[in-house]
C-alpha cells in the first residue's frame, strides 16, 4: 500500500490538531498504509526561522516528503489561515516537492469563522506545490474534540462520521493512485 506522511503544523505539545492526526494515522494504518508522523514542532527552530536548507532536519523532513506517496497536512487556524509554523517549513522545501502526491489538508479551529482557511489558505499553497490530487479537506471545531482521561480523543459522532468519510475518501485516491500505470 501507500505511504503516508502525517504532518501536524501545531506548535502546541498538546496541540489538538496533531492529537486529531495519530487519531486518523491509525485509521490509515487500519487500511493497510504506512503512515509516518511528522510534528513540525519538533524540529529546530534556528533552522526554520533562519531558512536553513542544508540544515540536517531540514534536509530529513524533505526525504519524508520525498518517500510519500500522500501528505496529510494538518493545522490549527490563527487569524484565518495556517499556522506560521507550518508555512515556515513548506517555504523551505523544494518548489514542487508535493509533485505527483495527493494530499489532505485539515484545520482545527475556536470558531467556524474559519472553516474557509482550509480552501482558501492553505489548498492554494499545497496546489502550488504540485500537489497531484488534493482530496476534500475539512475544518474541525476545537469544542469537537476532547481529551480523554486515557489520553485517546474523544470527536464528536458527527464530526467523527464526517472525518471518517473525509480519510477514507483520501485513502481511496491514494489507492487509485497506485493503480495507475506510471506515463
């Protein structure tokens, strides 16, 4: 099956959005994909923030990217677009490094004020990319998703319902994909 890279642009450790991702990375795996998680925060920021390139985790978050046959890019929202964690590390990979990949973006957010982030903000930037396929993204309400003691997350059904038709929906293209003959 596929390779998956599931990046989580959240600068917060206990960050919502990438707690969202694992959660959908085990429905993925469920289906027979390899997934690798990527939390952006954890690579350094001098790197980031000083546009490193040669940078040796800079240098290994774009073999990721190399190696993946789809992208998931999560994000929370701030100020109607994605996190400026996120957008550090896409400026620093190669121009067209999401070139013949198909890609899920997905935001959470305090408010449906932003629920257009995903199409407006953040699906130009991943088009720009190359990205061969970009599937139906969605925005995630931050009041939709809760900590369990465990330390599981809980979704709301609905929008658990609608992230299950959303990822299933990507792992399909993904699917498709390695279906094709290569031209």
């Amino acid at each position: 099956m596929a390779t998956v890279l599931s990046v989580s642009g959240s600068p917060s450790a206990a960050s919502r959005t990438a707690r969202l991702l694992r959660h959908l990375d085990a429905r993925l795996t469920a289906r027979g994909h390899e997934v690798i998680p990527l939390d952006v925060r954890t690579l350094p920021a001098e790197a980031l923030l000083g546009a490193d390139f040669g940078h040796p985790a800079v240098r290994e978050a774009t073999a990721l990217f190399e190696r993946a046959d789809g992208v998931v890019i999560g994000t929370p929202v701030y100020k109607a677009a994605y996190s400026g964690l996120l957008k550090s590390l896409l400026d620093l990979l190669p121009q067209y490094a999401l070139t013949g990949r198909t890609v899920l973006p997905l935001a959470t957010g305090g408010s449906t004020a932003h629920v257009l982030a995903v199409d407006y903000a953040l699906r130009p930037v991943l088009a720009s990319m190359g990205a061969e396929h970009i599937t139906p993204g969605w925005f995630v309400l931050d009041k939709h998703l809760a900590t369990a003691p465990d330390g599981t997350l809980d979704i709301e059904p609905e929008t658990a319902r609608h992230l299950e038709r959303v990822v299933d929906g990507f792992a399909s293209a993904l699917e498709r994909s390695a279906l094709q003959p290569a031209a």
